[in-house]
C-alpha cells in the first residue's frame, strides 16, 4: 500500500501541474452536463429523459477523457521518458506500476459522479432507485476504459500520436449512447447493447430511474423497484466484466514497457 500510495501521489501531483489534461478531467465532465440540466429545469421542469441524457452526457465525457484519454497519454509518455521501465527495477510490481496512475480518475470519477448526482437532485431530477448500480456503472466503466487506453498504448508511440490512435475508442463509446439504439434497427441495437458504454448508460439508467428505456414513451411505466434492478443489471454488467476481462487478457500480452527500437 505504501507504494501504491508513493505512485498516486506522484501522478495526482503530475496531474495538477499539466493544465490540459487537467482541463480534460475536471471541466469537459461537468460543463456541459450541467448546462444541459439547468437549461432544462428553466424551461419547465427536468423530466427523466432529459435527466437521462445529462447521464449518459456525463458519464461518456468523463470515462472517455478523464479515464481513457488521460491514462493513454500518460502510459505513453512514461513508456517514451522510460519511466515504466525504471519502475519495473525497483520494489514495484508491474500490476502496482500500471494501477498507480489510474488512481487519481479512479477518484476523480466518484468525486464528479457524486457533485453530477447532488446536482440533480437539487435541480430537481429525483432520487435515483439504485446508488450501487450508479457507483457500480462509473467504477467498473473506469476499470473498462482503463483497460482499453492499456491496450491503445501498445500502438501509440507517444502523447502526440494518442489524438490518432484514440479515435476508433472514442467513435466505439459514441455508439454505445441509448440515444442511438432508439432509432436504429432492433438488429443493430442489439449489437450496440454489447457496446463498452452502452453497458454504463444501462446501469445508470437502472440505477436512478430501475428501467433502461428512459427515452420511451413507455419507459417510466416499467421502472422497477430496488430490490428487481439487480437482476435488471445482470446483462449489463456482464457485458461490462467481459470486456474488462478481455482486454486486461490482451493487455497483459501486447503492453510494451519500453520504445519501439
């Protein structure tokens, strides 16, 4: 734990002192969802779609720039200043190396989930159904997209080429919105419920509002109770541990701890 601690602290201090990806963490994740709440709430009332929507607005900024983006410049930037290499001579294990600096947007991501929630339900958005599935889709979307930017860096060469290499898992998060799979075909939506952040929007839906199909006309009315969101979640949250367990199973085979010769 004393290492642990050593390595957090250093990123949470290497953290503060890069202004971008500090902007990236604490700004993009609550601008505009917030905007979007309170415009909403001006303009008569927050309803649950509208709620729903700042959700899953949130929860996509804030996995895909505070997790995902800022982890994947930083192992390439440690790889390329050898820095993970370094490390990998002391006393720290390579697990303890590469959880060190998914720390501080492990704890960042509670801290905005819990201002983005308090928020809400000052604005008048309700109470959700659910606090476990809520903590459970932000936690276990930090561990995905931890996972990915692990498996992004084996081909990014340094924090410059991470804006390239990024893409293809910021276009796959874009896809996995509910807003999408309410006008696609049912083939499709299918295919995009297997999504890593459809899985988030599911457990977060369900755990403020007990449905997924807040969007519905009809979604409201087949909410569920607290106890029957936990069955709810079952699909949701397999998806989820499949692929944090797969790419942590490709991770642990193609993450380079040093430059490409």
């Amino acid at each position: 734990m004393s290492t642990m601690t050593a390595l957090s602290r250093a990123e949470f201090t290497l953290l503060g002192r890069n202004r971008v990806l500090l902007f990236n963490a604490l700004v993009m994740p609550l601008v505009l969802p917030i905007v979007l709440l309170v415009v909403a709430g001006r303009d008569g009332g927050l309803t649950d779609a509208g709620v729903s929507a700042a959700l899953e607005i949130f929860a996509l900024f804030l996995l895909v720039f505070l997790v995902y983006y800022n982890l994947l410049s930083v192992y390439a930037t440690r790889r390329d200043e050898l820095v993970l290499k370094r490390l990998r001579t002391g006393e720290s294990t390579d697990a303890q190396i590469l959880l060190g600096p998914a720390v501080p947007s492990f704890l960042l991501t509670l801290l905005l989930g819990v201002i983005v929630g308090v928020v809400v339900v000052v604005l008048g958005g309700g109470t959700p159904v659910n606090v476990v599935l809520i903590a459970a889709a932000l936690v276990g979307g930090a561990a995905l997209f931890a996972a990915l930017a692990l498996i992004t860096s084996a081909f990014t060469r340094n924090a410059e080429a991470a804006q390239i290499t990024s893409l293809p898992v910021i276009l796959l998060a874009m896809l996995g919105s509910s807003l999408l799979r309410d006008v696609v075909p049912e083939s499709l939506a299918d295919v995009v419920a297997l999504t890593p952040m459809a899985a988030v929007s599911d457990l977060l839906n369900l755990g403020w509002f007990g449905t997924t199909s807040v969007g519905d006309a009809t979604g409201v009315a087949d909410s569920v109770g607290f106890a029957s969101t936990f069955a709810e979640a079952g699909q949701p949250a397999l998806v989820m541990f499949a692929w944090i367990a797969g790419s942590v199973l490709i991770a642990r085979t193609h993450f380079r701890w040093e430059p490409r010769s």
